[in-house]
C-alpha cells in the first residue's frame, strides 16, 4: 500500500511539474503570449530613436530577411539563436556593441510581429526586465516610415533571389 502511495504522488508530482501548455499551433502562442508582453508602435519606436535613451533594438528575423530591409541601429540575431547570443560577450564584440543589461531597454521586431511578440517572452523569461516588440514588425515600420530603413543586398553574395522566412 505504502509503495502504491509513493507511485501515485510521483505520478501526480510528474503531472503538475509537466502542465505546460500544448498549443493547437503558433497563433495560439502568440496571444498567450501577448497576454505578458507589451509592444512599442512605429511611432513610439521613432520617437525613441530620436531621443538619447538607451536601447538595443534587435531583428530576430534571418539574416537573408534582414538585409533585404532593416530598421536603422538594429542587429540581427535570428530567433532560434536568440537564447544562445543575447547573453554572449563574443557576439556582441563580433557585432561591435554593448551586450544589453537586463534592465535595458530592448526592443525586438520580426517581419509580421509574430516572431517579435514570442521572442519578447523568451527575453523575459531570461531575465531581461524592460523588453518590447514593434507592434507589426518590419512591415508595420515600412509603411509607416517608407524612407527610413537601411539594406545591405552585398551581403547577399548577389543571390537575389528570396529564401523562405518564418512567415510571420
């Protein structure tokens, strides 16, 4: 009986310390995650480049979507190294910045937002404190601000041709 109530609690303990959510697909994750993250609009973002605070702003887009289009002072650390490179004394040398205290400002974009929204969650869940994502990601930005971005199609090795993106 005795090992039979040890079983169970291990089970039960298993359980609950494994509830994490399962998501029908990313959509669902995103508006979860919208739920802690808080967004900064083109505008807002503007207004800050014009200012004198500090900030990081990153694309969390791949590289080859990055330099077709990019918002100026951005680097690019694509979401799926995100975890990896924001904590990483040598990317930040390689890239010739300042690592982001935890406590600054960081503002993350992707294409759509999407990208943005649940790397803004990953950044708070590592620690970071003071984290947004642009309110519709680089399109939003290009619309709104159609003359002011910067390319780097040199870096494309002259391949021209679109690779396949996260989609959002």
């Amino acid at each position: 009986m005795r090992k039979l109530i040890v079983y169970l609690l291990a089970c039960i303990l298993m359980v609950s310390c494994n509830s994490g959510k399962e998501f029908e697909n990313a959509d669902e994750m995103v508006n979860l995650a919208l739920k802690s993250v808080k967004l900064i609009s083109p505008e807002q973002l503007e207004e800050l480049m014009k200012g004198e605070e500090i900030y990081t702003l990153v694309d969390v887009r791949q590289e080859v979507e990055h330099y077709y289009g990019y918002i100026p002072g951005s680097v690019v650390i694509p979401r799926g190294s995100l975890e990896f490179n924001i904590g990483d004394d040598e990317f930040w040398d390689h890239v010739g910045l300042y690592k982001p205290e935890k406590n600054e400002k960081i503002i993350v974009y992707c294409k759509k937002g999407q990208r943005g929204i649940l790397a803004a969650e990953t950044l708070t869940k590592l620690g970071y404190t003071n984290v947004l994502a642009l309110d519709g990601g680089w399109k939003a930005w290009e619309v709104k601000y159609p003359d002011i971005f910067e390319k780097d199609l040199d870096k494309l090795g002259g391949g021209g041709a679109s690779a396949p993106t996260g989609g959002c």
